[in-house]
C-alpha cells in the first residue's frame, strides 16, 4: 500500500530534464495554434524561440553550468 501512496504522492524531486520537456510541449502548442489558424508557420516562431532560448538554455545551465 505504502508504495502505491508513494507513486500517487511523489517522493522526489523532479528529472533535471522535466523544464525541457515542459518547454517543448509549450513550443508545440504555439506552432500548433499557428499552424491550424494559419496553414502554416508565420507569427509562432518568436515565442517559440524564446521559449527555447531562455527555458531549455537556463535549464541546461542549471544542470551543467555548476561545479
């Protein structure tokens, strides 16, 4: 029972890869949205690549950039 609690619960911390997948997702919701309104991909390139600038950089920089 206690590891079934522990599975539904959580008991540890997030995958040092877990912001990566978040932004990503993230990323494909934005050319999602531009590509069903548009039929192609204009104006979801920026958010896009900030997203993935600034979210999966800064990600990668936590997890390598510490000695």
């Amino acid at each position: 029972m206690s590891m079934m609690r522990d599975t539904v619960q959580g008991s540890g911390q997030k995958k040092w890869w877990y912001q990566i997948a978040m932004m990503g997702m993230l990323c494909v919701f934005f050319v999602g949205i531009d590509v069903y309104n548009n039929g192609r991909i204009t104006w979801s390139v920026w958010p896009v690549a900030a997203v993935l600038f600034f979210g999966v950089g800064f990600t990668l920089l936590n997890k390598y950039g510490r000695e």
